[in-house]
C-alpha cells in the first residue's frame, strides 16, 4: 500500500529503493513514537524533511513548520 502511494510521486528510485525508504522512515517514526526525542510537531517535520529530500521532492518553504506554530 505504502509502494503504491510513494511511486505515485515518480521518485527517482528504483522498486527496492523505494522499498529500502519506506522501511527507514516506518521505523523511524515507530523509534520516535516509542522513545520520542523531541516534541511530536518537531519530529514530524523532521520526518517530512527527510522523506523529501530522500524521495526527491522540495520540502514546502511557504510553510510554516508545526514547531514553530
């Protein structure tokens, strides 16, 4: 499910990269969710940011991130 929806953004990866993606970010979210290191709106911008920069798109700059709301 989780495939299906990230190829939708046409990343520059290949099957097993993609695959190799999704499972880092689902276990990093599930670490931060175990053993949080920081406040829940920081970790979640932080994940945004990296899925981003990893799948090839701009993390959105007109944005205020939630930290900072």
């Amino acid at each position: 499910m989780l495939t299906q929806r990230v190829t939708t953004y046409q990343p520059d990866l290949t099957h097993e990269q993609v695959c190799v993606v999704i499972d880092v970010i689902v276990r990093t979210v599930l670490s931060h969710v175990m053993q949080p290191a920081q406040s829940p709106a920081h970790t979640a911008d932080g994940l945004a940011w990296l899925a981003a920069r990893v799948l090839g798109g701009q993390p959105s700059r007109t944005r205020t991130p939630l930290r900072y709301r």
